[in-house]
C-alpha cells in the first residue's frame, strides 16, 4: 500500500492538519523558534499565502501544535495511570509524562517551552485538562479533601515527572528504548518516595534554624 505524505494530505483536501504536521517536524529540527509559516509552506510545495486560508498567523499553528501535543500528552498519561489506588494513579500520571516526552519530543519542548504563555487558549486548557485532573484528582484523594494540600503535592509529583522527562532529554539516562524505561522507572520510584514522605511536604513550613 503507497504511503501517504504530507503533500498527498494536502492534494486531498487536508491542509490544515499537513501545516500541523509539518510544525512538528520543523520544531524537531530547529527547536519551536526555528520555523515558520513560509519554511512549513516551502516544506509542502504551496503557496506562502496558503496556510492563511487555516491560520491568521504563526502563533495560531503553534497554539494547533499545542493541542496536538496536549491530546498526545493525555493519551500517554491515560494509558499508563489506570492504577486502582490514588497512589498507583499519580505514578502512572508520572510514568504517562515521561513516556511522552520520550516519544514526542518536539511536542514536550512545544509544551514544555515558554512560547504558550504568550497564545495562551481556552483550546490549549482544554486540551490539557485532563492531565491536570488526573494530577489533581489523585492528589485530593490523597489529602482526605484537602484542596491546599492537594495542589501542593499535586505540583510536587508534576515537578519530579517533569524533572525526569528533561533529564532524559540530556542524556543522563543514556540514549534508546532502555534509557526510556530508566527514566520512566526512577520517575516512578521518586514519586513514591514523595508520597511516602508526603506529610513533611505538606506541613507547616519550617525555617532554618527551627524546631
């Protein structure tokens, strides 16, 4: 069976999704300041003016990437937290990430990266709510209903898997399928050690010097 390109998607009515596409490829290659609406038209072989027919301007593809990635995210993140408890869910939340930013890496740097701040969307919220939820949700089961408390461990798990999701991306872990499953594993193990020590987390802060 041929294999469809992104030209062929295009030829068939599908540009938006091509343009999308494309974005991801030139973010993997240059990093997300690295392209732009006329390299991604140049890559398809359209028009420069052809991509205005779907996005105002680049900023709009980039907030359509940030979907993208958002729906890539959930997946992931569904697909591994399908634990019974609350802790089993908040490491498979954190398992889910760093599989993620393994296999997407230029939609994490997408996401991971400070370009949204500035095309912040409700499309964009939507997109990743339901990572935040899970975060949330198992946190506030954790913390017998708790909202501060929750949103204090619920940052804190996200911190360790987002931690571990970069540090991959340098290399600590080495290169390959193996470091992935490194990577995921300490990810894992980090988060339980938090849970595990969750009350000096959320206690009363302490100073220096005190107790």
């Amino acid at each position: 069976m041929p294999r469809t390109t992104k030209r062929d998607r295009y030829h068939h009515g599908d540009l938006r999704a091509a343009l999308i596409d494309t974005a991801v490829e030139l973010i993997a290659e240059h990093g997300v300041q690295g392209f732009s609406l006329a390299e991604a038209s140049r890559r398809l072989g359209v028009a420069p003016s052809a991509p205005y027919r779907h996005f105002a301007d680049r900023d709009e593809l980039l907030l359509a990437v940030g979907v993208r990635a958002g729906e890539r995210l959930v997946a992931a993140v569904t697909a591994e937290s399908r634990g019974t408890t609350p802790e089993q869910r908040l490491v498979g939340v954190a398992r889910g990430y760093v599989r993620f930013a393994a296999g997407h890496p230029a939609l994490f740097e997408a996401l991971a990266g400070p370009t949204f701040s500035a095309v912040a969307a409700p499309e964009l919220e939507h997109a990743a709510r339901p990572v935040k939820e899970a975060f949330h949700d198992a946190a506030l089961a954790l913390s017998g209903g708790d909202r501060p408390t929750a949103e204090t461990l619920g940052v804190a798990v996200a911190a360790v898997a987002h931690g571990y999701a970069g540090l991959l991306r340098l290399g600590m872990f080495g290169t390959g399928d193996e470091a992935v499953g490194i990577a995921v594993d300490r990810a894992a193990d980090a988060t339980l050690a938090l849970l595990a020590g969750r009350a000096a987390l959320t206690g009363p802060a302490t100073t220096p010097g005190s107790g």
